[in-house]
C-alpha cells in the first residue's frame, strides 16, 4: 500500500510515517522516499531505517541530514557506502552517530567530505576509519582530530598511523603533539615512530613539541633511524628532550651536516649516543660543538677522538677533576701529534699527575705515547716535574730535540734510562739546561 501511494507518501502525517516498518520503507521508491519533508525523515525509527536501499540513501541527497538520530545510529555499512561525499557533509555533526561497521566503510573519496567540525566530533570514533580513508585527510581534518583519553591519535593501528600523509600532518597542532600519550595503544608501538618518514610534514613547532612522555625511557617517543634521517637539516628544529631521547641507533643514522645542523643540542646526547658516534659524524661537530658535549666527551670511541682536528680538540672540556681525566688510556692513545699541538699549557697544568680509571691508576702523560711529541714548546714548557718523571723512555726518545723544551726542574726529574734514550744531539739542544740534569741523570 505504501508503495502505491508514490511520491503522495509526503501526505502522510508524521505519526503514521513513525509507525512504518523496514518493509514498508523498502517497498518505496528511491523518488518517493525522497518526498518525504524533513520532519517525516525526522520520525523514522532505526527499524524503519534498517529497510533504506543503497538507492533510496542516494536519492535522499541532502535531506539526509534530516534522519533522526536513531535512523542514522542505524544505517549499516551498505547503505552508508551509498552516501556521496557532499551528503556526508550535510549530516553535519550526526556523522559521529555511525557505527563503527558504518564509519569503517566510508571511502577516501566520501572521508573528503568531511569538515573539521565533523572530524572532531566524532572523537575517538575516527579510529574506525580505514587506512585508505585516512590518508585521504587532509591538513584541516586531521588537525581537528581530538585528543581522546589515551592521547592524540592513541587508538590508531600502525598501519592507519602509517597512512597519514606528510601534506595532513602539517596541520598537526603543538597540543596534538604534547597529548601523545606514552605509547600508542593497544598496539603498544610508538605514535610517533608509527608515522615513519612522513613525519617530515609536521610542522617546525610540532616537531619542536616531541619528546619524552614517560620516567620509563623505554616508553618514551623515539624515533626511528628511517625518520631521523628523513628530518635532514630539520633535525635542528628537534627539542633537546627529544635529542636526548635518540638512541645509539638514531644517532647512527645522523649524517655529517645533521650533526653539524644540531647545533649545541649536541650537548643533549645520551653517553650511549655519543658512544656510537663515528669518525666521519665527530668530523661533522665544530669546535663549539666539541665544547658543548662536556664531560660527554669522554664516551667518543678512541677511532672518534682520533678523527678529531686541532680545533676541536683544543675545545675538549676541563671538567672538575682536570683535563682529559675521565679519558681511557685507549682514549688517550688515539689523540694524534696534530690534535695535541694545540693543546694549551693552562690545559696542561689541568693534567693531573696520575689518571684514574676503574680503580686503577694510569698516567696520564705517559699514556699519550710516543704522540706526546705534538705538543707545542709551550705545552712541553707546562708538563711538571711529576708528569715528566712518568714518561716512558720511548716517550723521550719521541721528543727527540724538543726536550729543550722542558722546564729545568722537569729536565732535573729525567731518570738515567730516560736520558739514556736521548741521542747526543738531543742532550746539545738542552743547552744551558743539561745542568738541570740530577747527578744520577748526567
């Protein structure tokens, strides 16, 4: 009966269309549906609802937005998959009223309908939208994305976190970023590492609001080697939080101008971090950079510290307990004559007779080597008499002539096996000095 009353269905009060089952909506055509006022769609149950065809959604066009709430909670995937993009953003802020099965359906093409509003409103629910669909939203969407309880984008599976393109995270927001919760649940995998190398679309304050988000340093945000090296230059534009959060793999990754681009964040870097770093990365550190790192310094490998120049050795740090003194004999072996020459007499007296390391006592001087012989005349002027008593007599014999260098009282602490390691041309050079010479020396 319904279905021959045709488009004269729209006489119908709004009690009877109220009363209408599935099968009488069903038996009506997509035209004569479409009749119906805005406040008879208003009426129809989520039963009635349940007998819309795939045509009858289409045909509705914007008067979609007039189903009632029940009617639209209703709607399953088939009759949402008949849905246009522009009949998506007439539902206004109902669209949050779909199901999960609903909402899963929708296409990229239909998620472009999609205004902020509605992306916001439907919260937590946006989870429920494909990968495809997902990385159909654009900038302004994903922007409007809230920050659901376990934090911003906390219920995104790793491959809808994957889907987001870099062009819809540059409207990614300072608070979206900071409301990343420890790990992205349930898949407990990091959001952000989750975004892989489209993360290069956040933008400069997004990036800068990375960090850690947990006393637990295996659920702080790390990102992965693939987007650290994806960052470049941009790598500068990371917080020192996050700095300090990279990894001795991350930092691997870090090519010579993106250390050279970090700039004195480099003084943020674990001790395992700068562990890892390698000849041609220290190669990349200037001077300043060198002197950021502290005490830190002190974790280069001996390969690193050899790759050292001049310059940036000469920006070592001096920390509490004297110059070079947390360094390794290993360490201390691989500095070269050329770093060594600009090393300072100040530096020098920093040197504490004995080096102290593992419970153990090394010489400092003495575990330079025969290299010792790159140190400048004032250097050598500097050493005292307790640390030239350490030398080796290879070490002597290294100086060669240089040892006119040495103060007269350092020249009077030389032991007979070190003099006996100097040729004859080398004692003439001491000049005046070999007076200096103890009895037992001479």
């Amino acid at each position: 009966q319904v279905s021959a009353l045709g488009s004269r269905v729209s006489e119908l009060s709004t009690a009877a269309v109220a009363n209408m089952g599935a099968a009488q909506v069903a038996s009506m055509a997509p035209a004569s549906l479409a009749a119906l006022s805005a406040a008879q769609l208003g009426v129809l149950s989520g039963v009635a609802a349940d007998g819309l065809t795939g045509a009858q959604v289409t045909a509705l066009g914007a008067k979609v937005a007039s189903l009632s709430a029940q009617a639209v909670a209703s709607l399953d995937a088939v009759q949402v998959d008949a849905l246009s993009a522009s009949q998506v953003t007439a539902m206004g802020s109902k669209v949050a009223l779909l199901s999960a099965a609903a909402l899963g359906s929708l296409d990229a093409a239909q998620v472009d309908g999609l205004t902020v509003a509605q992306v916001t409103a439907l919260g937590a629910n946006v989870s429920n939208l494909t990968p495809a669909a997902i990385g159909s939203l654009d900038a302004g969407q994903l922007g409007g994305v809230s920050v659901a309880y376990y934090g911003f984008l906390s219920n995104f599976s790793a491959a809808q976190l994957a889907a987001i393109s870099p062009a819809a995270l540059a409207g990614v927001t300072v608070s979206q970023i900071t409301g990343i919760h420890s790990v992205h649940w349930p898949m407990q995998a990091a959001t952000i590492a989750g975004l892989g190398t489209s993360i290069t679309g956040l933008s400069s304050a997004a990036l800068a609001a990375i960090g850690g988000y947990s006393p637990n340093a295996s659920y702080n945000i790390v990102l992965s080697p693939a987007q650290v090296s994806a960052l470049g230059s941009r790598v500068s534009e990371l917080s020192t939080a996050a700095v300090a959060n990279l990894g001795a793999t991350q930092v691997d990754s870090l090519t010579t101008a993106q250390i050279s681009a970090l700039g004195t964040k480099v003084s943020s870097f674990s001790a395992a971090a700068v562990q890892s770093l390698d000849a041609l990365q220290v190669d990349g550190l200037s001077p300043a950079q060198v002197g950021a790192l502290g005490a830190n310094v002190s974790n280069l490998s001996p390969a690193a510290i050899a790759s050292l120049d001049a310059a940036q050795f000469a920006n070592v740090y001096v920390e509490f307990n004297g110059f070079l003194n947390n360094w390794t004999p290993a360490q201390m072996a691989a500095i070269t004559p050329a770093q060594l020459a600009n090393i300072t007499p100040a530096q020098i007296s920093l040197i504490g007779g004995v080096h102290h390391e593992m419970g153990q006592y090394n010489n400092m001087i003495a575990a330079l080597g025969t290299n010792i012989s790159g140190l400048s005349a004032a250097a050598l002027g500097a050493l005292s008499a307790t640390q030239v008593d350490k030398l080796s007599g290879a070490q002597v014999a290294a100086l060669g002539d240089k040892v006119a260098f040495l103060s007269a009282a350092a020249i009077g602490s030389l032991d007979a096996l070190q003099v006996d390691s100097l040729k004859a041309a080398d004692v003439s050079a001491l000049g005046a000095k070999v007076s200096s010479l103890s009895a037992a020396a001479a």
